[in-house]
C-alpha cells in the first residue's frame, strides 16, 4: 500500500476505515459526527497524543480525545498556559518564560519579571486579557526548528531558560515551536486548534518556585490557572474547589481539636488532642476487632533498632540517605535508626521459636509508628507527614495459604471501608512486567500463582480493579485500594503486598509435614494505610459530620440556663456512664449560643434540658445538621443511641 | 562533768543511764539484757556506728543494733567479707585485694588474682575454710596508724589498689587496720567483735569486675557470697533465692512468651509477643477506664522532637551527654531527639489554646514512651530497659485544687495496686531541705501548701507513709510508691511530683475570676511508673500464676484425642466470642501431655473434652494448681468466669 493515498486508521471499537492520506484529527472526527468534532480536543496517534490539526500520514491506531479523556485536559490547559503566557506577554513585555505544563487540575507557568513583580491582585486584569485574546481563536500553528533557529531565537530574546532546555535535547531531537497570535513557544505540544476554545479562564494564586525546584537556582514566580470549555464548568469548578476549601482537614483539624501542629516538636510530627484520640480509638477498636475475629495476633515493638536490623532487610541502603540520620549512643558505639518500617521487627518475633506448617499463618499485627524524612516544604497536614502509626500486620503464610490469607484481608477492608461509609473504591492489581522476568526475586510459578490468586481474589470478592503490568515490587505483587471520596478525589488508601524478599533475607523457614526447611511467603498488608491517613481522608469526606460512633464527642447536653445545670449534669454523668463520649456544656451562655457552637463544633446530638425536662426525666433532641427532633425521656434516648452504634458498625 | 569518770548515755526510748569512762557496747547491752548481749551486732554512737569493742569516752545518744537492723547486718557482712579475705589469703597466698564492701545481701570481695584464677567450683573450698576460721573466734582488732605505715605496708606487699586508696585519703583522714587472724586490712570499720559469730557462709557466684567500674583499668575477680549468724537462716535465705530464681521475670518471660529481646533490634529495647501485649492490653483497659471515670483525657505525641522542645524545658542538658545522641536530618539541619519526657509534649498541648481558672484542672493523659539510654552492662530484663512506656498523665490545675487532685491520684493508685494484688505498699514523701530554702523554684507558700496537702492527703487516704526532708528535687515535692512483693522485695513503682518548674519554663498560664493571668501548678504522675516495669513486678509477684482477667491465656481447651477435635473448636469459638482469651490445643499428644503443657503454660483454666462432655454440652474443668473442679455444662461455666473477671476487677 506504500505511496497509496490513502491511509488505514484503527478505532477503539476495533473497527477500521480508510481515509486520504494527510488527513487530520478534526477532519476524522467530523467523519465520525458533528458532535465528536465539536467536543473533540485532540486524537491519540498510535499511543502518542497529537493535535487535531496535524495531518496523519500512514495507517495507525487511533483515538479521539475530549474533555472526559484525560488526555483531553492535558491538551485543553497545556493550551491555556500558552494563552496565559501570550497574556502575559502583552502586559509584561521583558517577561521570560521558564516551563509551562499542564497539571491534574490546570496549568500554571514559571516566569521570570526581572524587577517586576506579579501579585494575586494582579490575576483579574491576566485573565481578562486571556479571554479578549481566546475570542481572537487565534490558531495554535506547528512548526519545526533548527536546534541554531531554535537557539537563537531564544539567545535574541535573553531567555537563559528556554536555552537552557534546548541545549540539553538529545541531538536527534525534533524541535518544535508552536504559534497562536503573537505568541511563540518551544513546545512539544500538541494543542487545540484555535484559542477560542477556551471559554472561561480563571487564575488561582501566585507562588514561588525555584528553577529547576532547586533552591540555589533564582526564584521564579509561579501563576497557576485552570480553564474550561464552558463558562458553567467553571462556576461548578469554583464551587467545588470552596467546598474542597472548607472541607481542608487541616482547617477542621485545629477547628474541631483533633490534633495540632507544633514548631517545638517539629514539623509534620502530629500532636493528637482528646478529640482525635477519641477519633484514632474508635478506629483501632474497629480494626483490632476485625483482627480479633480473623486470628491476628497483636505485637508491640521499638521505634528504633540497630541499623544491624535494617542492613539485613535492606532499608539501610534504601533509605539512608533520605530519612533520619542515625542515632549513636554515648558509649558503646551504637547505631539506632528511627524504624521506617515495622516489618523487621516482625521477622525477628517470626524468628523467635520455630515454626511448622501447623503453626501457618501466623498473623502479626502492630499499630506500629513509623518514621519518614520529608523535606518540609512537602509535608502537609496528615496525609504527609514524619511520623504516621500503620495499621501493619505480616502474615506469614505457606504458599497454599497465599489465595485464602488475601481474601480475608480484602473482606476485612471492605468491611472496614463500609463502616467509615467510604463505599466508592476500586483496587489496582500491580502485576510483573511480563517483558522483564529477571527484574524479580522468587521462584516465577510463585509469582504465577501469586498473581493468579490477587485476580481470582479480586474477582471473588467482588471489587472493581485495573490491573497494572510492570508495577508490582521487585519483591512481589501487590494490590491498592484506592477510595474516592464525597467531593469525587481519589485517595489512596491501604495495600497488600507479597514479599518473596524479607523471608530470604531473615532466612525465615517453618518445617513442613516431611520436617524439611520451607520459606514461607510474607504479606505486608495496612487496610487504611495510616491512622494519620484515614483520620484525614475521613475529615475531608465528611466534613467534620462524622457518623455517631467515631464522634469525637458523641452527645453535648446543653442547660437552657444556670438553674438547669443540675439536672444537665445527671443527664451527662448518665450517658457517660453507658459508655457514650458526652460533655455538658456549663457555660453561663444563652442556649441559642451553646447550640450554635455545638453546631461548629459538628457535635451530632445536642439534648437541650429546661425546668420541664428537669421535672419530666426528659431530653429535647437536637440532631447536627438536621434540627429539633422532640422531646424523649432520657432512658428511652439510650437504646436509641446504642442502637445506632450498633447498626453503624455491626 | 569534764575529767569524770562516768559517762551519760542515752538510749532511742529517751532513758539515760550511766557508765564508767571506756565502757564498750558489749558492756552497754550486757548491762541491759544477757540476751541482747547475745544478739548484739554493733552499737550506734551520736548516729556513727561503732564496734561493739571500741571504748566510749564521753556522753552520747546510742543504740545497740541486731540482725534485725540494716546496721547490723552491714557489720555482719563487713566483717564476713574480712573473713572471705582471710580464706582466700591462705588458699592463694598472691592474692591482693581491692575493695570489699557490704551489699544490700551480703557482701563482695573485689581481688587480684595476678595470673590465678577463681571460679564457682573452687567456691565450697574458701566456704569451708571461712567455717574453720570463723571457728577461732579471732578477735576483730581495731588498730590506728600513720598515712605512711599504712603505704608502706601495702608497698611492701606490692598491692596498688590500697595504695591507691590511701593516696586519696583527705590529710585529716583518721587511717584504721583491723586485724583478725593472719589478716589485716586496710578499713574503717566497724566489725564484730570476734569471727565467732559468723556461723553460716554461703559463696555465691564469681563475676569480673573493673578496677573502679572503669573498663580502661584492670579487670579483677569479684566474689560475692553471704552469711548468717545461724544456719537455719543460710537454709531459709537459699530457699527464697531458689524461688526468686524462679520467678525472674527474665526467665518466665521468656518461658509464657511474654516478651524477647533481640541481638538485631538492639539490647534494652523489648519486642511484645502476643501474650505481652494481652498483658499490656489487660493493663491499660483497666486504668484507662479509672482515667476516664476521673475525667483524664487522652492525648498522643510523638516520640521524637526538635531539641528545641528540651532546650526549653531544661532536658536537652540535664541527659544530653548521656542520652541517645540528636538524630540529624538529611535536609535543613534539624535536630531530633527521642523523647526523654512526656510532660514537655503535654506542656505544648496545653499552650495549644487559652485556659481559664474554669478549664483547670486540665489531665492529660498518654501511655507516652520514653526512652533512655542505659549502659549495656546495666541493662536487666524489662526493670531497667532503654525504652519503656509510662502510665503518665499531667494535671495542670490551680493552687487550690493540688490537694484534691492528688487526692484523686492516690485513690486511683490505690484501686489499681488491688486489682494486681499488691496489697503490701507505702509511701515515700519527699519533702524540701529546711536548712537549704534557697535550693528550691517556685514560692515558700506554695510548697509549704503543698507539702501540707501531701501530708493531709496521704493521712486520709489511710497509707503507710514516711516523710523524708531533703529528698525532694528543686522542682516540687513528690510521693514514691514502693511496694513489697509476694516474696518480701521492695518495688519502686509509681510517683507522683509536683512541679512548679515546666509552668514557668514553658510560660503556661491561665486566667484567673479577674482575668489575670496566673501561673498553674503540674503534677506529673505515673502510677505503675511503667508498663515494663510493671509487668515485671507482677511477674516475680505471682510467679506468672496471673489473675484470671490479666492471664495471657485464660481457658484453653484440651480434646481428650484427635476425636473430640471438633467439639473442642466449638468450645473455643463459644469461648472466644464471649470475649475471652481461649486457645484449643490442637496437637495429637495424649490428654496427659495437652495438662502438663497446659500447666507448664499456667493457664488458669483448662478445659478437658470427651465424647461424655461432647455429648452432654459440658467440659471437665481442671484449675491451674487447684487440680480438677469437676463437670459443668458449658453455659454454665461461661458466667462462672465472667463472675470472676468481674469481682477481680470491679
């Protein structure tokens, strides 16, 4: 078919059909309908993402992108940056560019304004340009360049960064500059077609960044932005982004007492306040119930070991250079290292009394800290930090137990999933790369077996999961539970891991029914990941309104005024006594007060009692978020409270 | 009365009686009973004790001491490690001797043996030869001489160790020899008055020793040993070893798996097996609930912080060259340290919002660990460990509430130290120096006020206490636990300390009724002190023979064969999901082997099932140390043990 003119293009659907050579994207999605053509943001080409106006010159696999594709996006904002740069050009004319990429959720640019300088103040008057010129659509023009012209277009301009780029393209590098009115820029693309397909720019803040994010390089100013194809999307955007806002867990963290941050202690080692002890017991009970029922036993280990522990199991070289350095002793040169792992220390109690294949699996759980080093400027709140306590265990099981140890841990994380009301997840099966058998450790009909029985697991159990090729450990496959949550964020949550690596290392065996040495298969596996974790993603999901039986505080019983405190207290001391987390708030406010203040404080019941409830052994029942629910006699608001519990968690 | 030839004594009862010049203490306790002369040890002079033989020359308050005083049996064993010294002289004519003191139990001579050596076997041999020396009655003979006679005679022995010692002597210092038999020593004294009375020893063990506990000096051969003044009570006193032995919480830890340690994760520092951590577990649930009915509330830190943290509150230099050393970070020259100390966390949690005299008193409560660094040779089990996690807790309260809320702690300790059965305690109270006000922080009416309190509190409570002045540290007054065990030991436990230092260095405030500010008093408190240590106590206390609600194990199941199988893990699951901690020997050994083991284990409860008890829905109940209980339905037996639970811990 060489030198036909025309070309062969394969459709996801399988189906093929033939158009002229030189054809593009657009002209493609037109073919296909009017509507594709109008949503279309670019076409994938043989696995690579091109501009819908490129002409396609041979037979390939195809496939339209629009903004439901991430790929979509990716094209739609990586075009937008380009548009924020050419506004920036027309109102800052000495501005230079550094890199402009494309993000999750927008875009931003690094420049440099030599002795100018861009505040958030300044954003309304960028934006208001970018859509007087997005009204232009003006096109977004290919072009390719000489590595000289490429240089000294840039060298004209005195714009080190941009030569700095080039200059370090591998030599067989195509290089391409992309146009759209009077913007030019080195760019690998693609892009849309025109700038008026971008309707509703928006800006979102101003911050600094190094070049290259090395701080001995000069500081940059960074503008982020995020655009959409429709002025409504934006609107939805915006409004999203302020319930993402005030849903911040580090905002509700410090408003609702659940734990603190502290320059004395250091940064990103949390503080947990009564609140969020209340918070980390409800779900250690949880989990160390599920645990109970399914044969773990519990272990309590140091936080720090020799570094003799973690040269055998190999953290010493994997982590020496980025963690905690080491902590020598006064005498006796000793090494300890803060423990970034607890699963040596549960080889070593593995190791401590010989093992048959009776005595497999033998379950080891801990809700052990850990320790990570991370540079401070990535911490942030919970979900990064310097400390976090995983709710770890190892199993340590034959390979026969391998298929049956899996599938008790995924139904005791559904289960657990369920009771936090997180019922929106999927697992990702991390898998071999089937192209790189040497890259692993463990016989191959291990793993075989293996990463059948996650398949088969998955499937068994019901859950919906995208397999992964060449993502499993070098050591074994593992599974991630990843969760979305109420505002759509995916989260990571919990893994399971097969280790066919730690039991070589601590030469563990057990005996097997003809007494010979037999290495048994290690599971590292923590449903929730961390405490500090699921404690943020929670606070994120709900808000702060967290079901009855993991409130901080579960019932506040508010005194209409200082006559009834009395009878206030009886009521408290009563609820506290059935085992329920209850205040009294004795403060000589109004009531309308306490209730607005237990409203922010999100408590769920607030039993107001007055001179009548006193006289009648009765509550007012105010629930969070839902109002006057009436009035009921104490001793009947119990069950009822018990009941919900139960229900919440059973 | 000067010149005179009588002297006035007086005696502990406040009687006075007269002497001539030069009476002895044998004469004094002659005069007052043939059967005190007969039991007589040593005589207390003016607070010096002195040999029964020395002549007192003028007025003085004394006391004659016994066995049944620590002076007398330091005297005892003084003079027995003489005699030691006079055993091996003969037996090892090279030997040089360095210092032989009494110890809390016996004595010890630390030797130089030159190129000899001595082991446990050759222990009976020195033993005997003690007997028949003792057997001479060799007056103990107290001699005074010149610094330079005292140097010469150990020169011409060439014994460097005396030498040494005697160099050190202050100018002014009086110089002693006493002489039994053919040897002579270099001591203050005082001894008996003859080797008559040492009718029973006993060698114990050899160990090394540096040359004054330096490893740079030589080492030298310590042997330890002991003695009695009858042999019945050398009887008795191998006995009680043989049990202690027994119950060394190192040896039972290890047997019932309570706890390990490991080469790998570094010497003093315990890894939990599930069995400990049922312990630990049972030990928390049960003050936590006392915590949570006295309105403590929970907090969790973490266990690093910035040295900062300890900069202010004085730690960084109080443990900075004996601790774990900083640990440094990778990045931005941050410095940790392991926590030393709770209470600078807490002190940080308390400055996290504004206080009123309405929020005080505020408990903040935390199983904190801590950790120390100990030097490996003084490690010991899990009584001295280099981690080890407290019971602690702060109270910040107002002057006025100190009394009360030691009140509290002492109730709580109480009720906690009669759950574990350790029914046999006091009370140490540390109280300032009078003499030396200037030592002490925080005003003279403060302690005053609270030193009262402490006495008042402890009065109240109804406990056994003795005052010591002087013993309070610079911060604030405190009380020590100390209880006795099952076999007579005395335990450091819990203490709780006032503290009117972290306030002031850590700035914390509250505001009073005039919203001033004011300074809140601390009370730290730990009532075990910690868990270790606790556990370890209990250990040695009940032998392992744990109450039924802290036995690791409470019921295990015994099939009577391989038949009974299945009704066996039907009995366990019943067992299991009323919440008990039930095993099912599942192995195929006979009944007889499954009780043994059990035993071995001291499980209280051991359930016995065959094809009757399968039949009938009953189990055979056999009792650790209480043999078998006869028959009963299963449902019946659960409420027994229910029961039981309950009146231990309620």
């Amino acid at each position: 078919m060489a030198g036909s003119e025309e070309i062969r293009l394969r459709f996801p659907d399988g189906s093929v059909r033939t158009f002229p050579r030189g054809v593009t994207g657009l002209d493609v999605a037109k073919n296909i309908s009017p509507r594709l053509a109008k949503e279309a943001l670019g076409i994938v080409v043989d696995d690579e993402i091109w501009d819908l106006t490129r002409p396609i010159e041979k037979d390939a696999a195809v496939r339209i992108v629009t903004w439901n594709d991430p790929e979509g996006k990716y094209v739609f904002w990586h075009s937008s940056a380009h548009l924020m740069a050419e506004a920036l050009q027309s109102l800052y004319p000495d501005v230079k560019f550094a890199i402009g990429p494309p993000i999750e959720q927008g875009f931003y640019y690094d420049v440099d304004l030599e002795d100018g300088k861009i505040t958030e103040e300044d954003l309304p008057r960028i934006e208001a340009r970018m859509t007087e010129l997005a009204r232009r659509k003006a096109p977004y023009q290919r072009q390719t360049v000489s590595r000289d012209e490429a240089l000294r277009y840039y060298r004209d301009r005195g714009n080190p960064y941009k030569v700095e780029i080039i200059e370090e393209l591998p030599p067989e590098a195509e290089i391409t500059f992309y146009t759209q009115g009077d913007f030019t820029d080195l760019c690998r693309g693609p892009h849309l077609p025109h700038t008026g397909y971008i309707k509703a720019p928006k800006l979102l803040n101003v911050a600094g960044a190094y070049w290259r994010g090395d701080e001995k390089n000069k500081q940059l100013t960074r503008i982020y932005g995020i655009t959409f194809p429709r002025r409504k999307m934006l609107d939805e955007y915006l409004q999203w982004r302020e319930e993402v806002k005030k849903r911040d867990h580090r905002v509700l963290g410090k408003r609702l007492k659940i734990f603190t941050f502290s320059q004395e202690v250091g940064a990103g080692l949390p503080l947990w306040l009564p609140n969020g002890v209340a918070l980390r017991n409800a779900l250690t009970e949880m989990l160390q119930k599920e645990q109970r029922l399914r044969g773990y036993r519990p272990v309590v280990t140091p936080h720090i070991a020799r570094t003799e522990l973690y040269k055998i199991s190999g953290h010493y070289d994997k982590y020496k250079e980025s963690s905690f350095q080491p902590i020598k002793t006064p005498h006796e040169k000793e090494e300890y290292l803060l423990k970034p792992m607890n699963c040596p220390h549960h080889c070593i109690i593995y190791k401590e009394e010989p093992r048959s294949y009776r005595d497999l699996p033998l379950r080891l759980a801990e809700f052990g800290t850990v320790y990570r080093y991370e540079q401070s400027g990535e911490l942030h709140g919970l979900t990064r930090v310097r400390s976090f306590t995983q709710d770890d265990a190892h199993i340590f099981c034959r390979p026969d137990q391998v298929k049956s140890e899996i599938k008790g841990v995924l139904e005791m994380t559904l289960n657990a999933l369920r009771r936090l009301g997180l019922n929106d997840f999927y697992v990702q099966v991390s898998l071999r790369d089937p192209a790189n058998p040497e890259k692993y450790i463990g016989a191959p009909e291990r793993w075989e077996q293996a990463e059948q029985a996650l398949r088969e697991v998955v499937k068994e159990v019901g859950l919906e999961a995208r397999e992964e090729e060449g993502e499993a450990a070098f050591y074994g496959p593992k599974l991630d539970f990843m969760v979305r949550d109420a505002l759509g964020r995916a989260w990571q949550l919990g893994t399971v891991q097969l280790d066919y690596n730690l039991p070589e290392r601590f030469d563990l065996v057990y005996t097997d029914e003809q007494s010979q040495p037999q290495r048994p298969v290690m599971i590292h596996r923590a449903p929730m990941g961390s405490l500090e974790r699921i404690v943020a993603i929670l606070l994120e999901h709900t808000g702060g309104n967290f079901p009855l039986w993991l409130a901080p505080v579960q019932v506040i019983v508010l005194p209409v005024s200082d006559k009834h405190l009395e009878y206030a207290r009886q009521v408290g001391r009563r609820l506290f006594t059935e085992g329920f987390r209850a205040e009294v708030d004795e403060r000589s406010e109004t009531i309308g007060k306490k209730i607005r203040d237990a409203e922010h404080r999100k408590i769920p019941y607030m039993l107001i009692v007055g001179g009548k409830e006193a006289a009648e052994g009765t509550v007012s029942i105010r629930r969070h978020q839902h109002g006057d629910q009436g009035v009921i006699a104490l001793e009947a608001f119990i069950p009822i409270l018990h009941d919900q519990i139960h229900n919440e968690t059973a």
